[in-house]
C-alpha cells in the first residue's frame, strides 16, 4: 500500500503532509528527527491517513494537499460529506 499522511505537531500543532509505502517507519523517523523538514517541530502524531493501491495516486494526492488550498480545510470538507451520505 502507498500512504498519504497528515501529521501534527505535539510542540506547536504544526502540520506536515506527507507519503510513503511504509506508514509506521515513516513516522518513527520524523520522530526521531530523520527528516530534515520536520526537525524542529517534533514530536508529531498521526492524525490521519489514506490508502492507495497504487504510488501515483498517492503522489497525486499528496500534491493536492500540499498546493491546492487549506489541508484541514479539505479534510473537514471529506469529513462534512461523508456524514451526508
């Protein structure tokens, strides 16, 4: 599976979007200070995440999230619709 990830700061309540094919390592190493973009906002815990089949819809959803507009405000959006249904 190919994951695409939102973390949130402990310290600051920063927010971080990101993907991957290994969820749990993956934030074991922002944990442990391995990616240089989310040094200084550790720790972080997940607060939520998607499942794809395949990388390039992950890839293609993690650039929507990151340059297309308000990460929270489209999840609470997905989140909003989903109780709709």
């Amino acid at each position: 599976m190919h994951y695409v990830y939102l973390l949130k700061s402990k310290i600051n309540s920063s927010l971080y979007v990101g993907r991957t094919d290994n969820l749990e390592k993956r934030i074991e190493e922002h944990n442990k200070g391995y990616v240089i973009s989310t040094q200084e906002h550790m720790p972080f815990e997940l607060i939520y995440y998607e499942a794809y089949l395949h990388p390039e819809d992950a890839t293609m959803r993690e650039c929507k999230l990151k340059h297309h507009g308000s990460v929270i405000g489209h999840l609470k959006k997905r989140v909003k619709n989903s109780l709709k249904s």
